[in-house]
C-alpha cells in the first residue's frame, strides 16, 4: 500500500511539474517571441516525458546543439546553398547521423535539434540567406530556454526516490549498432525525397511544414515504420482536431493569460494521461506535441490573414502524415534482406 501511494505521489508530481512547466515556458516564449520561439514548449515536453533529471549530459547535449544549430546557419548564410551538388549529399549524411542518434534516448534531444537545423536552415537560406543565421540563434536560444526550464522545474519539484530509494537507471540504446544504422538509413529514404523536393523547386511557406518533416521523420526512425507513421498520423490528426477547438477559443478571448491558461489546461490533462498510463503515452505525447506546434506557430505569426494560415497548416500536416504513411508502406514492403542486420 506504501508503495502504491508513492507511486500516486510521483505521478502527481510529475503531473504537476508538467503542467506548470509547459504553462511557464509558453507564457515567456509568447511574451517576447524570438524566432522560432513556439518550439520551447515542444522541446520541454519532449524533455520532461522522456528524461527523470537534468544531467550534466545534458548541459553537455545542449552546448553541441548550439554549436552545431550556429555553424550550419553560418555555412549557408555564407555561401553553401549555392551549391546543391555538395549541399544535397551534406544534408544526407548529417541526415543519417541524427536518425542514428535518435535510437539512442541520451542523446535524443541533441538529434532532433540537428535534424530541425539541418532541415530548416539551409531551406531558409535559399529563400533568404540572410534570415538562416537570425533563425539559427532563435533554435539554439530556444533550446536555451528550454533545458533552463527543465532544470528549474526540477529544482522546484524534484523527482521522489524509487520504493526502494534507488534512483531510476538512465534509458540507453535498445537496438545494436547496426540495427541503428539501418533504421537510420530507412529513416533517411523516407524523408530525403521531399526535402530534395522542397530545395529544388524552393517552395515558399513551407517553413512549418519542414519542422513537420523533421519532428515525424525521426519519430520513424525505428522498426514497423508503417504502423509508427499511421500512428503519427492518427496522433496528429487528433492533435490537429484539438488545436482547432484551442485556436478557436483563442481566436474568442485573445488574451495572453486566456492562452497560458488554456495551454496550462492541456498539459494538466495530458500531462495525467502521460504519467498514468506509461504504455499509452507515446499517444498522448504525440498528440499534445501537435496542438503545440500547431497552435504555437499560429499564435506567434505576425502574418494578417492568420486565419488562413492555421489551416494551411492543418493542412500541411495531414499531407506530411500521408506522406509517411503511404512512402512507409512502400519501404517495408520491399526486400531489405541484403541490408538489414536480422537477415545476416
């Protein structure tokens, strides 16, 4: 019975560290919206979820994010893009290399900061270089704000000791090495087609829809990648359905206290969901991460016809979701026995 009701106080406390952290970091990052500001919830999510406490790995994680979220906003404000025979190859191998890292949980974070870079940034700058760089240190101050905050929450509600009074082990690699590289490879055939896509013909306005990209694509960085994107696209679609019923309470009380309420409200909910029912709450996580993003881009556009663009994004995102499902189905349906580790 002791041992249940630690458990409850443990749930309850991660719930509430949830909550009032997703309900901090959109308040700062609506207030004094820097570029790309809206992803700090997102990566704070991402972070209380799947880590029990900040490390110095962590610190250690974020440092290279930076280092690395500034050199590649360095090279293509300088000069990279206007070379797509180095550039395409480039993206590809950095590509692969962020697909492998996400296998591993240490260094997950680190991964999706270089696949949003790596995406993101060079696409910025072909449309305007000189917007890569400004955008590049809004990512790393993001990322910033977001370990600060994980480690303040943290500090404020620590994690409780295990029944036992040991701490929790640290989540490491489930699959063997090449295991991860070939799930990374898969990963890659699965994303570089649009994104070579995107470069070459240099859409305009599709700047959410490259986040959309990195954030899923890393998601089916793993075995089963058909069931993981028609999951990624049921997750979204609810998502999406719920950041319609936000967007539009928003768009009825415009006012900055209303949304982190209303953002507070959410992460409460799901917040309960994720910590209650672990074997359910990738669902829940996926879920939430949409109505993040969604909303997040939406609120912090200074676009006029904000309106309109909502549901483009809405839109962008149900076509990224039956990208991957319909280009995940191709893949597993072909013969990878003379690459795949299991078939050696």
């Amino acid at each position: 019975m002791f041992a249940s009701a630690l458990s409850d106080d443990r749930v309850n406390r991660r719930v509430w560290r949830f909550t009032l952290g997703i309900g901090l970091s959109v308040a700062i990052s609506a207030l004094w919206a820097w570029p790309l500001a809206f992803i700090v919830p997102v990566f704070l999510a991402k972070f209380l979820v799947d880590r029990q406490a900040p490390t110095l790995h962590t610190v250690y994680e974020l440092v290279i994010s930076m280092s690395v979220t500034v050199a590649i906003a360095w090279l293509v404000s300088f000069g990279l893009t206007e070379y797509p025979l180095l550039l395409v190859p480039l993206l590809a191998l950095l590509m692969l290399w962020a697909y492998y890292l996400f296998t591993d949980p240490r260094w997950n974070f680190f991964a999706t900061m270089l696949i949003i870079s790596v995406l993101l940034l060079p696409y910025l700058g072909l449309l305007q270089p000189g917007l890569a760089l400004q955008v590049g240190l809004g990512l790393s101050f993001s990322g910033l704000v977001a370990v600060a905050l994980f480690t303040l929450m943290h500090l404020w509600l620590p994690e409780s000791a295990a029944a036992d009074g040991s701490p929790e082990p640290a989540p490491g690699a489930s699959l063997s090495q090449d295991e991860r590289a070939f799930e990374a490879f898969r990963a890659l055939i699965l994303a570089l087609p649009v994104i070579v896509f995107f470069y070459l013909m240099e859409v305009s306005g599709a700047l959410l829809t490259m986040i959309f990209i990195a954030i899923l694509s890393l998601q089916s960085a793993g075995a089963k990648s058909v069931k993981v994107s028609l999951f990624l696209l049921l997750t979204n679609g609810i998502g999406g359905g719920l950041a319609v019923v936000f967007y539009n309470l928003l768009v009825i009380v415009p006012q900055w206290p209303f949304f982190v309420a209303l953002s507070m409200l959410a992460a409460l909910v799901f917040g309960h969901r994720i910590y209650a029912e672990p074997a359910k709450a990738p669902i829940y996580a996926g879920i939430f991460s949409a109505l993040l993003v969604v909303v997040g881009s939406t609120t912090s556009s200074m676009d006029k016809e904000v309106d309109v663009n909502f549901y483009l994004r809405m839109l962008q995102l149900l076509l990224v979701g039956l990208y991957m499902v319909v280009a995940s189905f191709f893949l597993e349906s072909r013969n990878w026995a003379w690459l795949s580790p299991r078939h050696r």
